[in-house]
C-alpha cells in the first residue's frame, strides 16, 4: 500500500529560508511543494522520507533565489492491483459507493463491481440481497473490506461544469466480489468460527 519512490528535482530555495540549517530547509521545501499531493503515476505523498544528495546552490542571472538539484525519496500510497484494504462507506449515489480510507477519499464501488444480488433501493441506499430474503444494507461509516481493481491518475479538465464532482487527480476503483469481501460484519461470525476450529484443533494434538 505504501511505497518509496526517488526522485530529483531542481528546487529553488526562497531566500527566508536561508538562515536554517541546509538541508532542514529543503525539507521544508519539499513538503510545501508535495506532501498531501497526487504525482502521476507515483501515488499519493505522504511523507518526505529522506534527503539522499544536495549539489548546486547556483543563483541563476535574474533570479534571486539559489537553486539546489536535490535527490530524495517520498513515501507514496499506492495499492498495487489485487490488493485488498479496509475502509469505511462515506456516501452513495446510482453509480455506486464512495469509500473512505481517512487520509484518502476518492476511491468508488461501482454497482457492477457488488456482490451478486446488490441492488439500490427506493431511499438510494445499496443492499444485498440474500437467498433467503433479507436485505444487508450498506450504509454510511459501515466497514467494508474491498478488492483494487484499477487506479486512474486522469488529466486535469481544462474547465469543469458546476454540478461537476472536485476534480481528483488519482481515482481508485475497488470491487467487493467474491468471498470474504464485502461489509466486515457480514463474515465476522464465520471469522470468529474459524478462530474457534484453529483452537480447538490445537488443544486436540496438545492432549495427545
């Protein structure tokens, strides 16, 4: 889910961060220009991990500020496909759910990516149905443990509608097919009886 990615960059440095310690003041730099930001194809910054090596610090003709080539590691979220995370439902509409992991919202739960017999009902909400006839909805702030399916770092629309969604520039589809996904409270009895079999089973080959 997280991951460390290197990079280089020429960063300017303004000039009143220049009374700090060098490379306390790069890192200060870096974190206004990346963290809690989207880089394509890398994820999201979460931290600024390391600084590996400064060189430069040349004042450019018409520039006033130096400017250091600076290589230095990110610590990124990005899921990889087929990973699979925990979340919790943050809203709803007729393409899907919305999940929350906290520190990142923008990942959906498409309708065709629900367990077989999800449907929306009158009131918008999802709901399973099960064979027997009961409805487990899915609602807000619900845990639910889901599949990646795909990401997406989409380009930023040159203008945008206003009944349009806030542009997100890395979008993650999740898929909640298959056994053990879903709602976390739908297997928690199964999980718990699993616990209870592996113990049992242990105390049996102790007493032998």
């Amino acid at each position: 889910m997280f991951v460390l990615s290197q990079i280089e960059h020429n960063l300017p440095m303004p000039p009143h961060l220049l009374n700090r310690p060098l490379v306390d003041a790069i890192k200060s730099e870096l974190e206004r220009l990346f963290l809690d930001k989207v880089v394509a194809n890398l994820g999201l910054c979460v931290s600024v991990y390391d600084i590996r090596k400064v060189e430069g610090g040349f004042i450019f003709p018409g520039e006033g500020c130096s400017t250091y080539t600076v290589s230095f590691r990110l610590l990124m979220f990005r899921p990889f496909i087929g990973e699979v995370l925990v979340g919790k439902i943050s809203g709803y509409d007729e393409k899907g759910l919305q999940v929350s992991l906290d520190f990142f919202s923008d990942i959906c739960i498409p309708g065709h990516l629900m367990q077989f017999g999800t449907v929306r009902g009158e009131d918008g909400r999802w709901a399973l149905k099960t064979e027997d006839g009961d409805e487990l909805p899915l609602d807000i702030d619900d845990e639910i443990r889901f599949l990646v399916s795909s990401i997406k770092y989409p380009p930023i629309p040159v203008e945008q509608k206003e009944d349009d969604r806030p542009f997100a520039p890395m979008q993650i589809n999740g898929s909640i097919k298959g056994d053990g996904l879903g709602l976390l409270a739908w297997w928690a009895p199964d999980e718990e009886e699993e616990e209870g079999d592996e113990e049992g089973e242990g105390e049996g080959e102790e007493e032998q």
